[in-house]
C-alpha cells in the first residue's frame, strides 16, 4: 500500500497524480495484456475447433477405410469361393471326361483284342487250307497224267 505525503488540506496532489498515473499505466498493460491473452486464447480455441474438425474428418476417413476394407475382404472371399466353385466344377468335368474317353479306350482296345484273334483265326484257316492243299499234292497221282 501506498503512503503519500501530507500537506495543508490533504495529501500532495503530485504524488497522488503520479500515483494514479502509475495505477493507470499499469492497469492498461494488464488490460493490454488481458486483450492480448484473450487474443491468443481465441486463436487457440480455433486451432482447437480446426484440429477437433481435422480429427472427425480422419475418424471418418478411417471408418470409410474400414468398411472398404472389410468389402474388399468380403468381395475377395466371394471371388474365391466362385472361382474354388468353377475349378471343382471344371475338375468334375475332366475327371469325366477322363473316365468317358478311357471306357472309349477300353472298348476300342477289346475291339481291337477281338480283331486281332478274328485276323489270327483267318490266317490260322488260310495257313491251314494251305498246308492241306500242299498235303494233297502229294496225293495226286502222277500215272494220271502219263
């Protein structure tokens, strides 16, 4: 507290000018200092509310990204299972036709199985007629022609 100096009718005027002068002047600093805080406190509270925006914004983002993720894994897994579908189905199909072209072979084998022993028995008669005709020649007679 502040003491001032006293003189006829009260205290000195000069000193209480000074004084008030003094309690002006810092009362301006602190309310310069008070607008300027609150200057920075409302740049602050913007940054704030910019960077609460910019958060909400990647949250959102991340989620998008989630769900597209899990549609992509979901879209891929179908993808999969149709295509594990269509090579079963496929491999179905070449192991039958696999089993339809061997039973063709098998037949055609036994065809030619049965061919070959008709062929073997034709010349077995053919070789056989022979040898009796090659007997019979010498059963002819000779006197007959003399």
């Amino acid at each position: 507290m502040k003491n001032f100096n006293t003189v006829t009718n009260g205290y000195d005027k000069n000193e209480v000018n000074a004084f008030v002068n003094e309690v002006t002047n810092e009362y301006e600093d602190i309310l310069n200092k008070l607008k300027s805080k609150e200057k920075e406190i409302a740049f602050l509270q913007s940054e704030l509310n910019r960077y609460k925006d910019i958060e909400t914004t990647m949250n959102k983002a991340v989620l998008i990204a989630e769900d597209s993720s899990n549609q992509i894994k979901r879209i891929a897994k179908e993808e999969a299972n149709l295509i594990i579908d269509n090579a079963k189905k496929n491999a179905s199909q070449i192991v039958n036709d696999a089993l339809i072209k061997a039973e063709k072979t098998e037949i055609e084998v036994d065809n030619l199985r049965r061919s070959i022993k008709l062929y073997k028995a034709r010349i077995k008669e053919v070789v056989s007629e022979q040898l009796t005709m090659v007997d019979d020649v010498d059963n002819i007679k000779l006197d007959e022609r003399d």
